[in-house]
C-alpha cells in the first residue's frame, strides 16, 4: 500500500507543470497578504479564512485534475455542459441578490457563485467541440452550433444581471474562435455592425449603466455616485508614489474611503501601499500565468488542448485587463475581480482547478516537444 502511494505521489510530481504553479502560488500568497490589509479594519478574520479555504481546495481540486487525461474529461462534455446550464438556471430560480446581480447561491454561510465554475465548464466543453469542427470552422453548419454554445451560457449568465461576466464568455468565445481559424471576416464584420449599433444599444441601457459608462471618461458627472468609485481609486494609485506608504498604512484603504476594496479595487490597494513597484510585481506575476498558458497552448498534443489553454489564457487576460482598467479609470467599473489576488472563495477556487486542466494538458505533450526550444 505504501509503494503504491508513493508511486502516485511521484506520478502527480511529475505531471506538475512548475512554471504555471509556482507564479500561481506567490500570487495566492500575495493576494492574500493585500486582502489582510485591505480587512484590516473590519475586525474579522472571516475573509481571510475564506479565501484560504478557496486556494486550499483549488489546489486540491488542481492536483486531481491534472492526474486525469483532458481527452478523458473531454467524453462528458455533453453532462458537463448540461450542469453548467442547470447550475445557471438554479442560480436564476434560488439565487440570492448581490448589489444587483443574481449569481450567487447562499449554502448556509457560504456564499457560491456559480459561474465562476462554469467558465471552466464552458472552455472545456467549447474546446471539445471547436476541435470536432475545427476543419470546416468558417461553414455556417459549425458557426449555428457553436454560436448557441455560447448563447446559451452567455444569455442565462446575463439574465443574472452578471454584465462583467457576461463580457467575459463573449471575449473567451471570439478568442477561441479566432485560435481555431475563424476567417477575420467574420471578426470585422461584427465589429462593424457592433459599432453602427453602439449608439441605439447606449439609448436603450438602464440609467445607471450609462453613467457607469460615461463616468470612465468624466467621474466627476457623478462624484458622490458612480464617479467615485474611480475618483477614490485614482487617489488611491497616485498617493502610494514608488513604493507606497506601506502595508496597513494607507490613508484610503485603512479608513475605509476607497470602496469594494477587498475585491474590485484590490488593486488600488497594493498601489497606495507597496506604490507603484508592487503594482509592477502584479502585473509580473498575471503576464507570467498567461505567457506559460499560451505557451502550453502552443506545444500541446492536440487541438483540443490547445483551444483548452487559449480559453484559460483569455479569461486570465480579460478579467486581469479589465481589473486594472477600471482602477486606472480607463475602462468602466463592472464588478471583474483580479485573478488570484482579490478576495472571492468561488473565483479563487476555480481559478486554482482551471489550472490543474491546464497542467493536464501540458502532461500530455509528447517528450519531444520538451526540447523543442533547445533545437
């Protein structure tokens, strides 16, 4: 018994992929070093538990994953796909409502959010099913299918009120299309017809989704509303200077002026008290998870696996560019957590799982794609 565990024990060393895990792990620990700074004011340590939790069982989850073949997790695409629907309709029927949003399940004091999980249900079984159509791609007889792939998902995920998440599934889509050989006719043609309509989508958006719109380019249309959010961040960013005022010191985030600080603006955080070099060490961390992604996409033994850590890799970025965008005050605050350093037991979970399928489908490579770089 005990050789047969230490056989398995050296079978999961092996397929570890260190160059995704270990930035993976120094992001966990830094994301919850700034959370324990952003908290420090609430008196309670119920934040920090949680997301220790949400690292302790992705990493576990990780470990489980990457034993299993992604070819293997790829037959029951069809069962997965159908509970990543149900786990929305659920969401939709039970949900409990969020600043708005309905697209979180309450387990007695447990908060899930669902789509959060289906993001890695949806990029596995939407790899699965551009690789079996991957030859005739620009065929309307792929397109109908693969479109309602997504719309599915996508319109249940936006009948939760989720807009941030819903842009999501949509960048993860056109990413993926786009790496199985879409024609960029298809990509130029709706970008087109998006921006003809832009103008009759804007007047038809409720209030508030317009002001969080033009607030990005003049907060001060709404200072004490939805301009403050980025008002307060850009104060934030700009006071910690080059190495910030120190953790546990910053003006904005211990006296509670800097809002959704644990989460949306976790960033802000780290810029008013490790400046602007630990700012610069986020960036670092998020670029070298997608680089070892992309990577991994490029030397994978199929096209499944591929599309698999193109999709991963996307969802990375787009969350991660979005973050820093509304902090910055570039971009509209839509409620996109930082991957692996905001606080969210659900995020950080899934996140820490989509990267053992990531490790999975690096396993796979042939041996020789190993010494690739060396030729």
């Amino acid at each position: 018994m005990g050789e047969q565990i230490k056989l398995f024990a050296h079978h999961i060393y092996k397929r570890i992929d260190w160059l995704l895990l270990i930035p993976i792990l120094i992001s966990c620990a830094f994301g919850l070093l700034l959370i324990s700074s952003a908290t420090a004011s609430f008196g309670t340590s119920k934040l920090i538990i949680v997301q220790t939790g949400g690292i302790i069982l992705g990493l576990i989850a990780a470990l489980v994953l990457l034993t299993i073949e992604h070819e293997n997790l790829a037959r029951f695409s069809v069962p997965i796909y159908g509970l990543c629907i149900l786990f929305l309709v659920a969401t939709l029927i039970f949900g409990k409502e969020v600043m708005g949003n309905k697209n979180w399940i309450a387990l007695g004091p447990i908060n899930i959010q669902p789509s959060e999980f289906v993001k890695i249900g949806f990029i596995l079984t939407f790899a699965k099913h551009l690789s079996s159509v991957r030859e005739y791609i620009n065929n309307m007889r792929a397109l109908i299918p693969l479109g309602l792939h997504f719309a599915i998902i996508a319109g249940l995920v936006a009948m939760e009120g989720d807009l941030g998440t819903t842009l999501v599934f949509l960048f993860i889509f056109l990413v993926m299309l786009m790496a199985a050989g879409l024609h960029w006719g298809f990509f130029l043609g709706g970008g087109a017809l998006v921006a003809a309509a832009a103008p009759f989508i804007f007047e038809h958006l409720d209030g508030y989704q317009q002001m969080r719109i033009l607030a990005v380019y003049d907060p001060s249309l709404d200072p004490l509303g939805y301009g403050y959010h980025t008002i307060q961040s850009k104060i934030a960013l700009g006071s910690g200077g080059l190495f910030g005022s120190g953790l546990y010191n910053g003006i904005q985030t211990q006296y509670g002026i800097l809002p959704e600080k644990q989460t949306d603006f976790i960033f802000s955080v780290c810029g008013e008290e490790l400046g602007f070099v630990g700012c610069l060490l986020i960036i670092a961390l998020e670029l070298a998870i997608l680089f070892r992604l992309l990577y991994v996409a490029r030397y994978a033994a199929d096209h499944m696996g591929c599309f698999i850590c193109i999709g991963l890799a996307a969802m990375l970025f787009i969350q991660a560019a979005e973050n820093i965008g509304m902090c910055l005050g570039l971009l509209p605050v839509i409620g996109l957590t930082l991957p692996f350093f905001s606080y969210g037991g659900s995020s950080v979970l899934a996140l820490c799982m989509s990267s053992g399928l990531a490790m999975s489908v690096n396993a796979a490579r042939p041996k020789e794609f190993f010494f690739k770089d060396k030729k």
